[in-house]
C-alpha cells in the first residue's frame, strides 16, 4: 500500500511539475525591488500609482505600513506606519479616488479577535486616514472585494472555518447589509479560502481558492446577487494565487497547487489571461520564480507581480511587469 501511495505522489508531483509554456509568451520585465521582502501584502492603484499595505516580512513579522509604487519613475517611497495594526491578507476596494481598506488577520488560528472586522477610508491624495463601520463577522482573513456605482461587495472570508458569506457596504450611509450569494450552477464551491478575484469594465470576477484541495472554478457576480459559472481556469487548480484587471482582460498568476492529503503541493509560476468578451483563457507568461502570497495589479497595459513566497517558502522583495 506505501509503494500505491507513493507512486501516486510522484504522478501528481511530475504532472503539476511539467508546465508547458505558451505559445505567444510575453516577455516579463523586472522592476525595482521593494526595500523590504513581503508576502500576504494587500495591495491597489489610484491615480497611476501602486500602493502596498501590511504584509509578513522575512522574518515572519506582521507589519502596518504603506509602500508606494511609481511606475514612471520605477520608485518606491515608504509612506510610512498607517493607523491600522499590523496584519495579514488585509482587503482593499478602490472607489474613485478613494481607498476601502482593512479586514485580515493576526495571531492564532481558531481565536476569532485575530481576524480583524475593523474598516476604514484612505485618501491617497492627503494621506489621511478614517475608521467606519466595523465589518458585520469575523471572517475576515483574505476577503475578496469589489466596487460596483455607489456600494462595495465584500466576502469569502475565513475564520476557522470556510463561510460563503458576503455583505453589501453603501458608501454613503456607511452601512453593511448581507446578501445571499446562491449557486447557481452545479459543482460551485459554496465554501472556500484564499480565492482571487477583480473588476474588469464593470463586471465582477472571482475564482480558485481552497477547500480541502485547490480549487479551478470561476464566476462572474451578477446584479450583485447571484454568481453565474464561467469557464474554470484551466492548467493545475490552484490557491493563494492572485490577479488584476486591464481595461479589458483579467490577469491571473502563480498561486499554489495543493490537490488533497495524498499529493504533495507545488508553488506555480504561470500567467493565464481571462477575456470576459469571449470567456476564454490564454496562457501568456511564465513568471521568473514560482510565487503564492502576492501580489498582482495593472496600470493601464502593464500588469505587474511579484513579492509574495517561493516554492521554498522565502519571501520576496522582487516585482515585474508584463505589457499585453
């Protein structure tokens, strides 16, 4: 029976391992470093800047500050501490000019005060800061968000179990309501962690993630509601992978494939793009290392990724860019 088990594990560890390259590969660019490695850093973009919030450093430390990024000028400037408290997988939804930020984790699994409710408003413009409405549960760590007119939806979050939930903010009454997300088509994970998602021309997406074993799935949230199934991300299912929209295709990169207790797990490094017009994946690039925990975001026709974890579980200073 070891000897059934073992050549099982070996299959799956030589088919994860044997990803084949695209046929039209973009090249892959290598910006500046940030000053300091990080992974599960939450990151977003307003006014042609990117901006990196909180994070595990190198030596395992939870952090609160911001980064920011100037692609013209291929520079980071450290913002500084922020009045948030240091955490992991934080969540962030940009409205206009204005940054919807907080949520996470920090401290130890199964306690629910470490999975942090608090929510605030960051104005990049001014640099300053304002506490709102606490978010209404504590699955908090790595919860996904959009930004839809006037109102954020925001859910999928874990605490010690996996929950489906998901909850509407009004910006204007500062007010969180739930809404039911039902299944609408079959075999859709109603429960999972550490899926990816992002708006791309005013459609909402979101996919992989982690529930027993990664996960391959993708859909679209509809009239703010319901999802709606579309094609699955193909090549190894994956978590803690991440992603970012252009004005008109979805990017998703890297993440970890875990498929059960019986296989062992392998940190990816390929870029698939998304086309919500035809619903049709591409593979288009192969990332420099293999990255999970990090981040993915787009200016204009850029993408860029990196920091994060390799497959040795280092963590990253590294960010490069991809241009479609």
């Amino acid at each position: 029976m070891r000897r059934v088990v073992s050549i099982l594990i070996l299959t799956v560890t030589i088919f994860c391992s044997c990803q084949s390259r695209p046929e039209t590969e973009l090249t892959v660019h290598s910006c500046a470093a940030l000053p300091e490695g990080r992974a599960c850093a939450t990151c977003f973009v307003v006014n042609g800047e990117a901006y990196i919030f909180a994070g595990r450093d190198s030596s395992g430390t939870c952090t609160n500050d911001l980064w920011r990024y100037n692609p013209a000028s291929d520079h980071w400037t450290h913002v500084g501490s922020t009045p948030l408290s240091a955490r992991v997988n934080a969540t962030a939804c940009v409205h206009g000019e204005q940054v919807y930020i907080g949520l996470g984790f920090n401290g130890r699994y199964g306690v629910d005060s470490t999975y942090l409710q608090d929510w605030w408003s960051y104005t990049p413009a001014t640099d300053t800061w304002q506490r709102l409405a606490d978010y209404p549960n504590s699955y908090t760590d790595a919860a996904t968000a959009f930004a839809d007119t006037d109102e954020l939806y925001v859910g999928y979050g874990f605490c010690w179990n996996y929950r489906r939930d998901m909850f509407r903010y009004t910006i204007a009454e500062n007010r969180w309501d739930s809404i039911d997300v039902k299944a609408s088509f079959d075999g859709y994970p109603t429960r999972s962690f550490g899926g990816t998602g992002c708006s791309c021309a005013g459609r909402h997406y979101m996919g992989t993630g982690y529930r027993r074993k990664s996960l391959s799935w993708w859909a679209e949230l509809v009239d703010g509601n319901h999802w709606e199934q579309r094609a699955a991300v193909p090549g190894p299912a994956r978590t803690l992978a991440a992603s970012a929209a252009t004005a008109s295709s979805i990017y998703l990169c890297g993440g970890l494939h875990y498929g059960g207790v019986n296989t062992t797990g392998e940190v990816l490094q390929d870029v698939r793009r998304y086309d919500p017009a035809t619903d049709r994946w591409t593979y288009v690039a192969v990332m420099p290392e293999r990255l999970c925990n990090h981040i993915c975001f787009a200016i204009h026709d850029k993408v860029y990724f990196g920091l994060g974890e390799n497959e040795d579980w280092q963590v990253s200073n590294r960010l490069y860019y991809i241009e479609q």
